[in-house]
C-alpha cells in the first residue's frame, strides 16, 4: 500500500509540476521544404523546416522583433566592426557544445558557393572566432540591418558537416544531392527523426535544448504536405491532420463552423507578382520572333492595366488579400503607400497601348506558374490567363509544382512567370539585393539600371536614416516608373487548427513550434 501511495504521489508530481503533457502535432502544408540543407534555398517552406531544427545568432519574436538567440549580445567596436557574445552551454542534438568555430565555418558557408542565401549577407568581408565563445564580423562598410540579415543565417556544427562530406552548401539547381539535404542537425528545439521528401517529415523534442522547454509541450511533430487544397482541408475537418499554416480562402467559413475547429488570419508580409523577362532579345515562348515584346514598357504597362485584381479578391481569395501597387507590402523599410496604389483596371487602355507598341492583334505567350507555393497560385493564373484574353493576349499556362516552376526560373527559363517575396529582413534592401540589383539571383526579370545598383550599395553603409530612406525612395520612384514586375497582391495568411491546438499565428507565416501547446 506505501509502494502504491507513493506510486501515486508521484504521478500526480509529474503531471503537476513537468512542463505540460506531452502531444503530437500533425501539420500540413501545400509542398514539401525543398531542401533541408540550411543554405541551399531561400525559399519560405524551407526556412519554415530549417527554423525548427536550426537556430542563428539572432531571431524574430512571434511579433517579429529581433531577440537574442545563439548569441546574448552584440556590440560595435568600430562602424564595421560587430562583435557577439555566444550563449552558454548550447549543445547541438549530438550532444556536442556550439564554438564560435561553428558560426565562423557557418557565415562563411552562407557567404560562399552555391549558398542561395549569400547575398543576403554580402556585405560581411570577414567573420572570426576570438575565442570559444566570441566571434567578430567585419562588413564593407557600415551596414545599419546587419541584425536583421543575421536572423535568416542558420549555424550549423562544423565538425558534423565537415564528417558527412558539407562543408559546402547543396547545389541545388544542379539537383545535387548531399548528406545535409536530407538530414538536420542543429541546436534548436526540435530534432528531424525522419525524411520522406514530399511525403512525411518527423521532428522530436531535443532534450539537449538549451531554451524553456515549458514554452510547449509538443513532444512530435508529423510534417505531410498535401497539395490539393480540398483534400488538405478534408483532412484536417477529418482529424487526420492538426494545423495547417495554407488555409484556402473559399473554405474558412466550412472550417469555422466546425466546433472542433478554428482559424485564425492575419496580413502576411509576402506580396505577389509577375515578373517579365526584358533582358533576352527573343521570348522562349512567345509568337513573336527577331524581337522580345517584353522590352516595351508600353507592352508591360498594358499587361497591367488587364488584370483585374479586385475581382481576383473578391472571387478568388474571398476578400483576403489586398491589390498591390507595388512588390513590397507595410511594414517594411522603404514602403510607400502612395506607390502602393494601383494604376487602374483598363482593358480598353491595355489595347491601345499594345496597338502602339506594334501588336494591335496582341500576341502569344506562356505564363509559367506554380500550383503549390502561394494562396490560390494556379487560380491566379487562370484568372490573368481569362483577363489577358480580353486585350488580345493569348497566354498559355504551364502550372508545376513549386520544386520545377523554381528551378525552371532559377535556369532562365521562364518568360513571364508568378513568383511571391516575403521580407524577413523588413528592409527594401532585401527586395533589391535578389530582384533589382543587375545581378540579383533571382532577377529573372532582366531588369537592369545602374543609378538602382548604386542606390542598392548605399542601402547597406548610409547610417542616417533620413538619407537611407531617401535612397530607398529614389530607387523605387525608378523601379516604378520603369515596372520591371507586375504587382498582384499582398497575401492574408489563415492558419486553421484543431480547436485545442494552440499556435500563435506570425505575419511571416512560419510557425514557432516551441510556442505551441495542445490542451
């Protein structure tokens, strides 16, 4: 009888006085992480994956301001000078403690190779470890939103990576595949326990945390992308999955009158677009031949002028977006509202301006699209596709899945493509650094101004915020002027759950498991 009172006594300890009981969480989203390589992709899936397993020197808080994070403090020695003070004690999930060696050799990654994340950090010329637990980083030039960069830069373990042959980051337009691309080993929250690409990704608690562990009481995660949207929300209302972070708009109201069930919505920092190729002198796809249509603003203009983006809100995306006039949205550095107006829905303008340009009957083309990345991508296009008709503009879509649309554009393949940006930085700069800058990565555009480039290279060493905002602001008076991308919307991220799964929803439309909890 002692044995079992105590028996009890301590059971009813445990359950009272341990960090909550421990649950499973079975989320869902449209496609699979691309990679689990922390540097090969620079894609929001990916860092989603990454963010779980892998930490930085710095975070974003669930309200998106800059905390700590593998390092405590940082300070100035000189305008390009940084110096950070390691956290403690930090071990990887191999047990083994974090050096500054391992953010040395991680920066470095970043900033080399195939990093598809290096000229995020571009400005960096040097990182080095003082000692065990103190790393320096030297830029060219002051860079006032180095913090703000740092929050994408993941740390990896050195020694791991060096052993299983990554020291340098995946290949991944070249399909490379590397011991890194499927496999994880951070000093984050939760551990990668097992990898089925495109189909199931298992992450446990890491018990060598060195964070609050109260923070939740998740003990698995069960990532199953599911493409269609219908059967995504069919399994959630079905219980077979807990959270999904891509709610389709049209089925909010069906979730909602689930008692079992909730959603949650909030505007996301992520605004989508069309991007047009000028730089080529023949379209891959098009009718036209001897000349790229494209190179007229004219022509570029009068794809604008065809897109009928309220309706595309109100038909499309329920009421949950919000048309775009240019390709960032509020609340990063640099947005203007006056530029975020649309120019108007005109067909009859779209006519005539094409009519000038030399295509008074219009011509053919290929919108390439993905059909598992953003919000209702596919419907998108197929809209545009209805709405370019009505000028004369005969558009053929060719809808991939995001692991082929990406790759296909990262090639140079794509004439007029969909492509979506998020901000994690919160800075123009980031937008300019991959989509503006003459050699920007993901600058399929052929977009090419050297008064840009020149703006871009101050945005990174102009200390005075009033002169750095003006810079920004003389940047984009000349990318709008010019329209190199066509605006669509700024996204509305729902986020639909079980009722008694509890994730607190962030603009950037990644979720902080280590904030979750299930009652």
């Amino acid at each position: 009888m002692k044995i079992l009172t105590k028996l009890i006594v301590t059971m009813i300890f445990v359950s009272i006085f341990s960090p909550l009981y421990a649950a499973t969480i079975k989320w869902s989203m449209p496609g699979d992480s691309l990679t689990l390589d922390p540097h090969a992709q620079n894609e929001g899936p990916t860092h989603m994956v990454s963010r779980q397993v892998y930490e930085g020197l710095v975070t974003r808080a669930i309200d998106m301001s800059i905390k700590p994070q593998l390092s405590t403090s940082w300070k100035t020695t000189d305008p390009e000078t940084w110096v950070f003070t390691l956290r403690k004690g930090v071990k990887f999930q191999d047990g083994s403690l974090l050096k500054a060696s391992d953010v040395e050799f991680s920066i470095n990654r970043a900033l080399t190779g195939t990093s598809d994340v290096k000229e995020l950090i571009n400005s960096i010329t040097s990182v080095k470890a003082l000692n065990n637990s103190t790393i320096e980083i030297k830029t060219k030039g002051p860079n006032p939103i180095l913090l703000n960069q740092l929050v994408q830069i993941f740390i990896m373990s050195e020694s791991w990576s060096k052993k299983n042959g990554c020291e340098t980051a995946q290949d991944y337009n070249a399909s490379q595949e590397t011991f890194c691309s499927i496999n994880a080993m951070g000093t984050g929250p939760f551990k990668i326990t097992l990898r089925e690409q495109n189909t199931r990704t298992v992450f446990e608690r890491n018990d060598n945390w060195w964070g609050d562990q109260s923070q939740h009481n998740i003990d698995k995660i069960e990532l199953l992308p599911i493409k269609n949207d219908a059967t995504r929300v069919a399994a959630l209302l079905s219980g077979d999955i807990d959270f999904t972070n891509f709610t389709p708009a049209q089925d909010i109201n069906r979730i909602k009158s689930s008692s079992m069930h909730k959603v949650v919505s909030a505007a996301q920092s992520r605004t989508i677009f069309f991007g047009m190729d000028q730089g080529v002198d023949e379209l891959r796809s098009s009718n036209v031949k001897g000349k790229n249509p494209f190179k007229d603003k004219k022509v570029r203009l009068a794809f604008y002028h065809a897109l009928d983006m309220n309706a595309i809100k109100e038909k499309i995306m329920r009421g949950l977006s919000e048309p775009a006039g240019m390709i960032t949205f509020p609340g990063v550095q640099g947005y203007t509202k006056q530029l975020d107006k649309r120019l108007s829905y005109d067909p009859n303008l779209s006519k005539k301006l094409l009519a000038d340009a030399g295509y008074p009957k219009g011509f053919e083309i290929t919108l390439d699209c993905p059909n598992n990345r953003y919000i209702n991508d596919e419907a998108i296009c197929v809209a545009a596709v209805g709405m370019l008709a009505k000028v004369g503009i005969k558009v053929n879509l060719d809808a991939q899945p995001k692991s082929i649309h990406f790759k296909d554009l990262k090639g140079g393949l794509s004439d007029f493509y969909m492509l979506g940006w998020g901000v994690p930085t919160f800075d123009s700069h980031y937008v300019y650094s991959f989509l503006l800058k003459s050699d920007g990565s993901w600058n399929k555009s052929g977009f090419k101004n050297e008064k840009v480039d020149e703006l871009v290279g101050t945005m990174l060493t102009e200390t005075n915020l009033d002169k750095r905002n003006a810079n920004i602001a003389e940047a984009w008076s000349i990318v709008q002027d010019n329209m190199p991308y066509l605006p669509l919307h700024h996204q509305v991220i729902s986020w639909g759950t079980k009722s008694n799964v509890n994730i607190p929803i962030r603009t950037n439309n990644e979720p902080l498991f280590r904030f979750a909890k299930v009652n």
